[in-house]
C-alpha cells in the first residue's frame, strides 16, 4: 500500500490564499506598518550623515540627488521591479532565492550564507539607529534629557511585542505610518516652497558633481546608502504583504521620502557656510509649535521601523533552519496568517544585541559608522544570486551581464565607501556578520559530515525478525505504537542505528512499528504525506513532505495520519492488552528520537573534527530535535547513539598473565 495525500487539518490555511496578499486597503496599511519602517525613518540621519561639518552647495545639491537616484536605482528598479520576481511560491528574501537557484552549484550555499548572515547583523544595527535619532530630537527641547536609557527601555518594550505577532503589529501601525509619511510630504513640500531651487537636484549631474569633484565626495556615499537600507528587508518580507501590495504602496512611500528630502535640502541650501552644530536639518524643518508633536510622531515611527528587520530576522532564521544552515531552535506561529512567525531564540539575541549596541555607541551619529556595510554585503550577494534566477528563467545573456555590470558596479562602489566605517565602528556588523556566517557555516558543514557518515541499510531482510519480536511474548512490551523519527530518504532503506536500538541495544517490542521521514520542500507551503505499508499490519512508513516555511508539528500530523488510516480501515490501532482491547481502547503511542554524540573513538581530519566538536558544543545550548518536531514530550524517547566515524586502528594493548 502506498498512497501520497495532502494534510487538509487546521493548518491547510497554509496554502490557500489571504486577504492580506491580495491587493486592498488592509494589505496596503499592513505593508506600511511592517516592511517600510527602516527606509522610511532614514531621512532622520541620511543627510545629517552627509553634511557633517561645513554645509556647502554642492554637497547639499548633489547629496540630494544622490539620495534620489540611489532609490530610483536601487530600491525602485532593482527590489520593487525586479527582486520581487523572484519569489518563491510567494515568499521572499535572500535564502527564498537561494532555494531557487541552489541546484545551479554549491558555491552558492557560501553566497546566501554571507548574504543571510550580513542581514541578520544589520537587523541589530537598525532598532537602536532609528529609535537613537528620533529620541534625540528631545534635546531641542529637552537639553540634557538621558536619551539612551529611553532609547533601551522603547526597545525592551518593541522586543515584546513580537509574540503577539505581525498581523497584530501591522495592523496597529499601519495607519500610524501612513501619518508619518504625510508628515513627511507635508514638511517637504512646506521646504520646498520655501527653497524652489533645490529642485535643480533632479538632475543627476549633481550627483555625479559631488562624487567625483567635492573632495572626499566618493567615501560620502556610504552616508548616502543608508537611503536605501530597507530595500532588503523589504524583499524579506514578501510572503508577509504580498508583491501587489509593496509595489502600490512604494509609490506613495518613494513619493513622501523624495518630497522631505527635497525640503530638508531647502532648508540646508538656505543656512549655506554655516556649520549643523548638532541641529537635525529633518527637525529644523519643523515648525516650532509642532517640534514635540513631530518628535512624537517621528519615535513611533522608528520604534516601528525596528519592525521591518526583525520581522525579516524570523524569516531568514525559519529559512535557515531548512536548509540546514542554522540550529532547530524553537519556532511560533501567533496568528494563522501565513508567513507570520516569532522566533524567541532570536527575539532574545536581537534585543541583547541592540542593547549592547546602545550601550557602546550612546549616540545616533556614532551608530552611523557601524550602519550600512554589512548591508551592502547582502546586496551584493542577492546581485549574484539574482543573476542565477535570471539564467534560470532564461533571460538573455547580454541582458544578465548587462544586470551584473551595473548593480556589482553601484553595490561594489558603496562597499569600498563604506569601508572608511570599518575602524570607526563598522567593525562591530562585521563582527556579528563573522560570528553569525561561522555558525552557519559549521551547521552546514556538519550536516554533510553527518549524512556522509550515516550508515542506511535495506529495511526488507529485518521484517521477518520485527514481526518475530512483535510476537515474542517473552520481551516485555516496549510500547504498542512504537514510532521512529528516521532520516533515511529512499522508502526501501533504514538507518542501521535504528535497527541496532530496536533489535540490541535494548529489544523494543510493539505491536505495530512506524518509521516518520520528514523530507523539506523547496516550496514554502507544500503539505502533503506518503504512507507505505513495509509489513501487513506490522510496519508503516510515513513520509511527510512540508514546505520550508510550514512549523514542524509532527506529533499533530502524524495523529491525523493515523486518523485517515484507521477511517480507511488500513490499520487497526485498537491496544492489543486483552483487557484494554475488549475496552476498544486506543494503543499507546511512544517516539523515539535518536541524537547522535560525537564519540571520542574517531580519527576525524582536521578541519571535520573542529567542525563536529564547534557543532555539538553548540547543540548543548539548543533544545533537543523533538521540541522543533513538535512532539509530544510525555511519549518521547530520547535515545543517544555515537556518530563512529573511524574506529581507531592499531591499538597496542598487550595481554598479561
């Protein structure tokens, strides 16, 4: 017997379609509450970054322009119009793209580990950078106010929130985002009819003016990258809003950015040969009776520009552990809205790491040294993997190249600009983006090291010896329903582990065995299992196939499998106890997990052995793989194995009488 189905219990919800993907009211105020929060807070700090001493003209016309066609270029024609694309069943992000181009060479594994790692650094850059620059304009007011102790406890508090998850949040801020972004054009435009002139800035010669004949104007692009430093987590989060939905809504957001821009460029044309002296050109648009109102509105908006990259960060994470590049921590799903997530893990790393960052740095201006470089990173592995996706779809080769030349050589010049950030603080993402690719890089590693060193067997010859136990009334029963979680992905083989733990290590007697394979699509929502009848009435074995961005909640679809079986009348699960059977009582059901340890008797090479010793010290501080199953604890069996690699050869041990 063998049957392939589709889970249709309460998570089918996975698969079929949600308003908030569909293009509406609802999903355009999500969207500017979730993905908008990082590139639309950036005109706190974008051009304080770029005039930071005396304000001249021809920093201030060609900063502007390069404000604007770094999000024409950028954000608009390189995410909005054409990352987007690439989407996998409706999900986004730089792992979502890897999984549809990772067949094209395994190179590309190191390409989305780098990019994944860089962005998941950013993601604790950005809360405390946007939060630090609009609580600092309370000192306009408020001289001397202890700004970064409000700063950590806004963030504790943001940090939170994220159990109640997304949907929630979005919904709470998006119509505040859409205030915030009318601010913004409302502000521009009033700087705008002050300082008509500044419109000459339209003109890209102006950029291309400050670049190459301002001194030192190329090293100010890393100021004007952090324009745009939303542009990835904006990619992220697409299975969170929908393609239609961001695209509609960057019309209105690019609009207000570009319009308060252009008004704070208004105000610094008009204080030309003066020096900032700490004033906010975004603030000093501000009338003075609105100043402690926009201050407001201008911290709520960055506490939710927070959002944007840890809602991305749960994504990246959820998708990492897919693919085998992260530990199987815990992972929830608050609302049963698709692609909607909170990892605690992360959730507590993030806020720890924002607080450190807030900690060392104190202040907004000396954030934005550390701000941007590893992001730049992470574009420019999204570049090369895009680049795949287009070979893949079969794009003209000219047309690829053409895509590689322009977008490694915009990506590439804003990486050796924001190198000058390196000694100043930028080596702290660097850093994290270190420690964070090692861990990633180890999980992979010992992945392959694992499955290479997996002993399978053929399951066929052992069946006769499993029915034979399975009647043997002399071993006491181990369980009626004994259930193993197996890696073995061909249907005709067993881990020898598994065969070793029910026949010797210590004999498992049950009336029916079940072996559960769970085989991780490339798709994010597929749900479907495959039942295959190994002994009549003896032996079953499940195999699910889940998408990567489905939880793992084994223990509940399992149960339905049985469920369907016994509706079927495909297996009897009725306990064999004489007693309980005349009862039509329900046998018992008991897992066994089988976590492997790295045995001490090994001759591993080098590199392999400090790569199995870094991954199990890690795994001590994970919790066990039935919790990321989602098993039921009470009926589970933890059993240790070694992972022999070698057995240790020639060993002189001499007899003595």
């Amino acid at each position: 017997m063998s049957d392939t189905k589709t889970l249709v219990d309460g998570k089918a919800t996975a698969t079929a379609p949600h308003a908030h993907t569909a293009i509406s009211t609802a999903g355009l105020l999500i969207a500017l509450g979730i993905i908008y929060g990082d590139i639309g807070t950036s005109p706190l700090y974008v051009m304080k970054a770029i005039v930071p001493e005396v304000i001249t003209q021809d920093l201030v016309y060609g900063g502007i322009s390069a404000v604007l066609w770094t999000l024409t270029l950028q954000t608009t024609i390189k995410y909005v119009l054409l990352t987007l694309n690439a989407d996998n069943n409706g999900e986004g992000g730089i792992f979502s793209l890897y999984a549809l181009v990772r067949r094209r060479g395994a190179w590309l594994s190191a390409v989305a580990i780098i990019g994944g790692a860089a962005l998941l650094a950013d993601g604790v850059i950005t809360p405390p950078i946007s939060v630090s620059s609009a609580i600092e304009g309370l000192e306009a007011v408020y001289p001397g106010i202890p700004t970064m102790y409000i700063v950590i406890a806004i963030l504790c508090g943001l940090f939170l929130l994220q159990s109640f998850g997304t949907q929630i949040v979005g919904k709470a801020f998006g119509p505040i985002m859409f205030l915030w972004f009318t601010m913004l054009a409302v502000l521009g435009v009033h700087g705008i009819v002050q300082h008509p002139e500044i419109l000459k800035a339209l003109n890209p010669y102006y950029a291309y003016n400050m670049l190459v004949n301002t001194p030192g104007g190329f090293w100010l692009l890393g100021a004007v990258f952090l324009c745009t430093t939303g542009a990835e987590a904006l990619y992220s989060d697409l299975g969170h809003c929908g393609k239609g939905n961001i695209r509609i809504s960057w019309v209105f957001v690019k609009a207000c950015l570009v319009l308060n821009y252009f008004g704070q460029g208004g105000w610094l044309v008009a204080h030309a040969g003066e020096q900032l002296n700490g004033r906010n050109p975004f603030f000093a648009l501000m009338p003075e009776w609105f100043l402690l109102i926009g201050i407001g509105i201008a911290t709520i908006a960055a506490i939710i520009a927070s959002q944007a990259l840890i809602t991305g960060s749960f994504t990246l994470v959820a998708e990492a552990i897919r693919l085998n590049m992260w530990p199987k921590v815990r992972l929830n799903y608050p609302t049963d809205v698709k692609g909607q997530l909170y990892v605690p893990s992360m959730n507590r790393l993030l806020l720890l790491g924002c607080i450190a960052v807030v900690l060392y740095f104190q202040r907004s201006e000396h954030m934005e040294a550390a701000y941007g470089l590893a992001i730049t990173i992470t574009m420019l592995m999204t570049t090369l993997l895009l680049s795949m996706w287009l070979r893949a779809k079969r794009v003209a080769l000219p047309l690829i190249a053409l895509f590689v030349l322009v977008y490694g050589g915009i990506e590439g010049s804003f990486l050796v600009a924001n190198l000058i950030k390196f000694p100043h603080g930028g080596w702290v993402s660097v850093a994290i983006s270190l420690c964070l690719i090692s861990v990633m890089y180890i999980w992979l590693r010992a992945y392959f090291i694992k499955r290479r060193l997996t002993e399978f067997v053929k399951i066929e010859p052992y069946m006769d010896a499993l029915k034979e136990l399975s009647n043997d009334e002399t071993v006491p029963k181990y369980a009626t329903h004994l259930v193993f979680m197996s890696s073995a992905e061909r249907q005709s083989e067993i881990e020898s582990k598994i065969i070793y733990s029910i026949f010797q290590k210590r004999p498992k007697r049950a009336d029916i065995y079940w072996f559960v394979h769970v085989d991780t699509t490339d798709e994010p929502y597929t749900m479907e299992y495959k039942v295959t009848e190994l002994a009549q009435n003896d032996a079953f074995r499940v195999t699910f196939r889940l998408g990567f961005r489905v939880e793992q909640r084994i223990n509940l679809y399992f149960r339905k499998v049985v469920e369907d079986l016994v509706r079927n009348k495909e297996v009897d699960i009725t306990s064999r106890y004489e007693s309980l059977s005349k009862q039509h009582v329900t046998g018992d059901f008991r897992f066994v997990v089988l976590e492997k340890f790295l045995s001490v008797e090994n001759e591993l090479p080098f590199v392999e052995n400090l790569v199995m010793q870094a991954y199990f010290y890690i795994k001590q501080f994970i919790a066990s793989e039935d919790k990321y199953f989602g098993l039921d604890t009470s009926s589970v069996k933890i059993e240790k194995v070694p992972l022999i690699i070698t057995p240790t050869r020639n060993v002189s041990l001499k007899r003595v009488y």
